[in-house]
C-alpha cells in the first residue's frame, strides 16, 4: 500500500483541525497499517487507534468516539465493508474503505455504506489513485451508454451486458471505449463509482 496513496484517502474525511480527533485504522498488514497511523497523525489526529481485524477494532471502537475510521475492506475475520457501515451508524462520522479489489460489487457496497472515499491499492503503476467525483464528460454519456455502465455496476461480463441489450460483445467493448473517453478512466471499478456518486446510475 503506497503512502502517497494513503495520504489522499483523508481528502475524502478530512481530519479535522483546531480539535482533537479520534481516527481508528483498521488494516491487517502490519506495516500498510503502520503507514496509515503515521500519515493520519501527521494530517492533525490526535488519537489513532489501530486495529487488525474486524473483532479488534469492534473492541477498540467501545472505548472510543471518532471521527474517521480507515478500514480495509478485505479483512480476514469479517467484511471490512460492513464494519465501516456499523461503525458510521455507531456515530463516527466519517469513513474511508481501502481495497486491493475493484469489484464494482465491492465499490457499491462501500458506497451504501456511506463511506466518504473508496481507495483502492491495486496495483496500478507506481502508485493507486483516488477516484475522482465530478469529472467532465458526464452530460454527454448517452442513453445508450448509461444503460451499458448500470449494467457493469450489476457485475455483467462484456458478453453478457451485450446478451442483455442485444450488443456484440465487441460493441460493448466500444461503448466502453467511448466511456472511458468522457470520463476520463478506462477502469471499470472507477466508471461506475463516478457514475454512482453522480447519479447517472443507481
């Protein structure tokens, strides 16, 4: 897990400053989990907890009131996902998923879970970006495309978005394409989050 990654995932919660804050990091590899407390502290929190799994962190959130919680969504001893969701409805205000996964499934789930930021980690070059929220090009996808994306963020294959709507599989490819175009993103994973948070699907 880069730390230039991490370092952007507040950007979405930001610590707050002027206060002290409470941030808790649930991450199962020791030194990503080591990166994402040195980070956070130097961002402004004044406590971070750090946790490994999901059973220690439901332990350590107990104890503590927060304002972030960093968690990845892959944790060995249950969905990181749904920690965020409980912890986000136990009053800490804001949360950040982390994923080697971009599972449009994955990222969906994140996002009604009301997560502020879905981070993910794969590789990707030297380092994984931050999705972006309101890129250009979202006005010009047209109908077409918009049913092509709805049908991505259900997890459908090429062949079968196609099967679907009566396309080639090569067409989808192109509609893909032109997508990829407006939104500036040929990944799947961010097609869909930009979409989803825009509304252009649900």
């Amino acid at each position: 897990m880069a730390e230039s990654a991490l370092a952007r995932a507040p950007r979405a919660g930001a610590v707050a400053r002027g206060r002290r804050t409470t941030a808790l990091v649930a991450v199962q590899d020791l030194a990503a989990r080591e990166v994402a407390v040195r980070v956070l502290r130097a961002l402004g929190a004044s406590d971070v907890v750090a946790a490994s799994s999901v059973t220690e962190a439901r332990r350590a959130a107990v104890h503590h009131q927060g304002d972030l919680c960093v968690i990845e969504a892959g944790l060995q001893d249950g969905a990181g996902v749904a920690l965020a969701r409980d912890l986000r409805a136990a009053g800490w205000t804001r949360a950040v998923v982390v994923s080697t996964s971009e599972d449009p499934w994955t990222v969906r789930s994140a996002l009604a879970s009301g997560v502020r930021c879905f981070l993910s980690t794969a590789a990707r070059g030297t380092e994984a970006p931050v999705v972006p929220t309101s890129p250009d090009g979202l006005s010009s996808l047209s109908a077409r495309e918009v049913e092509v994306l709805q049908l991505v963020a259900d997890g459908r294959s090429n062949r079968e978005v196609g099967e679907e709507l009566g396309l080639s599989a090569l067409t989808v490819k192109s509609h893909l394409a032109r997508i990829a175009r407006k939104l500036g993103t040929g990944d799947r994973a961010e097609m869909v989050l930009i979409t989803l948070r825009a509304g252009v699907i649900s």
